[in-house]
C-alpha cells in the first residue's frame, strides 16, 4: 500500500458529525463540486497491539471508533468525496455505522464497498494487515492508505529511540531522561536521581502510566507497577511550568514543508499530569494560545517541533507535547513526548488549535439537524 501525504483542506464548509467542529484545516482531502473520485473508508482500531520488545502498548477503549465516525462525518460533507460506510445509510449517532475494523476482513470489506483509499486511524505496526495482509496485494497500485506507515509506527512509538535519536542529531531542547527495562534498573539509579520525576512506560497511549514521583520510594512503587503490566520505564526530569502542545503537519501539495498548527496551552492538571482525555475533556483543560500572548519561546519550540517532524519523515499529522522547565513565562519548552497519533476527536486538542485558524463552530447540525 502507498501512504499518502495528507493535504491541508480548503476553506470549504465541512460539519462536524456530533454538533462539533464546522470548518477546519485539519488534515484530510481538498473538498470541490466537483464528481467523487476519491472514495474513503476509515479504520478503527479493533487489532490488539502486539508486545514489541516485551512491551504492549496498552489498546485504547473504543479504538479511536468515535473519532474515526467524526473524520468520516467530515468527509461526507465533501461534494468530492465519497465516504465508504459499513452502514449505507450510516446514523450520526452511532460510531460503529462510520468505520471498519482494521483487522484484514474490516478491511477487504472496506475495499469491497469500493474504498479506494483507507484512512488509518488507528494504531498500525510492522505486523499489522495493512503491512503483511497477502490478501492486499492485488489492490497495491489502486488503493492508497492516509497515515503512518506501519513500520515507521513501530519504530517511533518506542519513546526512547525517538529521544535517543533526537538527542544524537542535536539542536531540541529536552529534560533529563533515563530508561529502565526492570524495577533492578530503577533501583540502581534511584538514589543518584534529583527528585520530583516522572516515570512513564516507554510504549504508552496518553497519561496512561504516567505519573510524578516525589522521591525514592514512590518512583520504585510506580516502577514496580509499570514493571509487574510488562512495561519498560521512562524517567524524566519533572517540568514544572506550563505544559503546551504543537500538532505538527506533513508538507502540504502546494510544497508547503512541515508546518504547526497554532499552540495550545494545558492547565487544569491532576498530580502534576495532564489527564487523559477519556476521562476529562481536553476542553475543559485547553485553549489555544492567542497572537497577544506568544513570544519568541513559542516560535523556537515551534520551529523546533516541526524539524523533529521533518527529521522523522513523517507523513501524518503528529502531536508534540511541550513543557515549561519552570513556572515562568521566561522559561523555555522542553518537548518530553511526540506523538504518532494526534488527538483526532473534533473537540479535542487539534481541533481547538485548528479552530484557532479558522474559527467557526456550528451547534445544530449533525445528530440534531
């Protein structure tokens, strides 16, 4: 399968499925009057990730289903896209009427109901059906995949090899890190280490795992529990400020290189960490960070988040998030986590900074229209 970079969208009305996001230059397919030629299907995560280097990285609940029901959503609302649906007359209400399952049936399927391309939102890997399925492969020159390749996925996914690779090349601003494969490891280091930290497994999904250790004996509790779920840790320098995050963007048709939507900024924490959007909504703890308000510290974390995005080759939008060393607005951005997945549910963290660049919201459409 060829993996796509993914276009910025024209200004052109696209509604949200759930009385959401109304207009947006978020990534997807350049939307005209013109007849469809384009014919999508979204994928959902419904394939239990595998354990890579010992490590599984936990599946998220719902797979991503309601977000790939809203992309789906957005797509239809395109004169020049055809959305390919499980359901013929799918119902906005329902997510699972919106996308197929990744597995390789969910996907034959997809292509069956004439999909010629399949929007990956999902988590992909090397042995995922998009990379290994023999079934695809009479589909290999007429069917495209927009996202991630699998075996880039994998690779990045492992924190450290991105911090790794990152601090080799040079020229990102980055807390202090350490990686252990056992809770032996940590407790050899555990008492050479300035304290608070933050131990968080390598392969994670969100919060998920993470948390801020006050000293010896909390970080050696936590490492046990990460350990005991077969996960290698993470422990980093505490950031104490103010905690951003920069959705960067593939190279648009235009030959635009990679380029940031605005920053939002993160408040509202519990125990130091930013919740897991699950659980609270990132609109209650987010907002985009106004013209009035940046500063040349937000234009260098930029300039820095999308050359670590270049570096990587990346073909997708990503998530970087960003953190203050201290409690200052002098204080510059750490980035501590880049993100193969960004958050894709409209009312979320790319959306608010998408909005910022287009502000348009509309409240009845979609499920209540």
């Amino acid at each position: 399968m060829q993996y796509l970079l993914v276009p910025r969208l024209a200004n052109s009305g696209i509604f949200c499925r759930a009385s959401h996001l109304a207009r947006s230059r978020y990534a997807g397919i350049r939307c005209s009057s013109s007849k469809a030629s384009a014919r999508v299907a979204v994928l959902y995560q419904a394939l239990d990730p595998p354990i890579i280097n010992g490590i599984r990285k936990p599946k998220k609940p719902g797979g991503y289903q309601d977000s790939g029901a809203d992309i789906a959503y957005n797509l239809d609302q395109c004169d020049d896209v055809q959305v390919i649906t499980p359901n013929k007359t799918p119902d906005p209400l329902k997510d699972g009427d919106w996308c197929f399952p990744d597995t390789e049936q969910g996907i034959l399927e997809a292509i069956d109901k004439g999909a010629n391309y399949l929007w990956s939102n999902t988590i992909v890997f090397a042995s995922h059906p998009l990379q290994t399925s023999t079934q695809l492969d009479p589909f290999q020159d007429r069917v495209r995949v927009i996202g991630q390749g699998p075996l880039v996925v994998e690779k990045y996914d492992d924190k450290k090899f991105v911090n790794d690779y990152l601090r080799a090349v040079g020229g990102f601003t980055m807390p202090q890190t350490f990686t252990a494969s056992s809770l032996t490891e940590v407790a050899q280091s555990a008492d050479n280490i300035s304290y608070p930290v933050v131990a968080k497994p390598i392969r994670g999904r969100g919060s998920f795992g993470v948390k801020v250790c006050y000293n010896k004996s909390e970080l050696l509790a936590h490492a046990e529990e990460l350990s005991s779920n077969s996960m290698a840790i993470m422990v980093e320098e505490f950031l104490q400020g103010e905690e951003a995050t920069v959705t960067v963007m593939p190279p648009t048709a235009e030959g635009q290189g990679y380029w940031s939507l605005p920053i939002v900024t993160r408040f509202n924490h519990q125990n130091g960490i930013a919740p897991y959007n699950g659980v609270v909504a990132v609109t209650a703890n987010s907002r985009v960070v106004p013209e009035s308000e940046t500063s040349p510290l937000h234009e260098r974390v930029t300039r820095e988040c999308e050359r670590a995005a270049s570096l990587l080759g990346l073909t997708a939008p990503i998530r970087i998030d960003v953190r203050r060393f201290k409690d200052s607005t002098e204080s510059p951005y750490a980035l501590f986590d880049v993100n193969m997945k960004p958050v894709s549910k409209p009312h979320v963290l790319d959306a608010r900074s998408s909005t910022k660049t287009d502000t348009e919201y509309d409240r009845s459409r979609a499920a209540h229209s």
